[in-house]
C-alpha cells in the first residue's frame, strides 16, 4: 500500500490500450526513487508521492518522452481503509518574508488551516502548520502566486488521522 506515499496521480497514454505496458515500461525506464513510486496498471501508470511536489518530476519526464500523448489527471489523497478510514495529515513549514505573512495567514485560514507555531524575526518569519492533505492541493501554486515566488514551504507526512468529513480522495 506505501502508506509513507499519500498523494497519487494517475499518467496515461492517449495513442494506445494496453495501459500496462506503458506503465510497465515507464517503470522500467524511470524507476522508483525515495520521493516517488511507479506502480503500472491496466488503467495506466500510478504515480505515488510523499508529497505534491513530488509527483513533478516523474511527470515531467513522461510529458518529455510522450508529449501530447500523454494524459495526467489530477492528484487524489491515498486514504487508509479499513474499519474506519483514516486521511493523511501533514506536518506543513512555510518561510516567507513578513511583508506576506497576512496574505499567507488569509489563505491558509481560507483553507480552513490554523498555525501550530509562528516565529517571527524582523523582516522574515515562519509559519508551521499540521492539517489534512485533501486541504493542502495546490497550495504551492498559491504560495508562489501571493508571495511572488519567494516563500519556502515544505510539506511531509506526520501520521493517518480518522476521517470526519467528507474524504478528499479515494481509499487505497
């Protein structure tokens, strides 16, 4: 199951059927790394990551190989099943100017996010938060788009937490 691996996206080839031999191709000429795994399957090559960031590299290099050939769905939240479901909760670092820190504390609430911990130093600070992952998709985009590029963040697995709304991915 690779539960250390949260976040999955699933890459296909437009121009064929057999989706396991792509996949297993991929695999074979890409491999696994300690950020990411290659699983090929009859609906195409699942990629599962620690994070979202991840997930870019095999991506990218699949986009170089098969160009417009290539069909990336969008990344889903690998959740835990069992008698009760349980959701990846993540331990998420952000390092950002000061000058940014409402609009990043605006968009993390927006979230639905509140800050473990904040540490502020003169013109710099960091922000520490712990939140499920379903809630944290796409969140560099936005950190980048608000910040101008300039904000660190890191985002890795802290532990499977129960599920006590609606999931924000499949079960796994």
């Amino acid at each position: 199951m690779r539960p250390e691996m949260p976040i999955e996206q699933l890459v296909r080839r437009t121009d064929t059927r057999f989706q396991l031999g792509f996949g297993a191709h991929a695999r074979e000429r890409i491999g696994d790394r300690e950020e990411f795994a290659l699983q090929p399957s009859s609906a195409g090559l699942l990629i599962l990551g620690r994070n979202e960031e991840s997930l870019l590299p095999p991506v990218n290099l699949l986009r170089e190989l098969h160009g417009p050939n290539l069909e990336v769905r969008p990344p889903r939240v690998r959740l835990l099943g069992g008698v009760q479901v349980k959701e990846p909760i993540m331990q998420v670092r952000i390092a950002l100017q000061a000058r940014f820190l409402d609009a990043v504390a605006r968009v993390m609430l927006a979230r639905g996010v509140v800050p473990c911990e904040e540490y502020a130093r003169g013109r710099h600070c960091v922000l520490r938060y712990e939140a499920p992952l379903a809630d944290l998709l796409g969140l560099g985009g936005e950190l980048a788009q608000i910040t101008a590029g300039t904000a660190k963040y890191w985002i890795a697995l802290s532990h499977y937490g129960f599920v006590t709304r609606p999931p924000g991915g499949d079960a796994a």
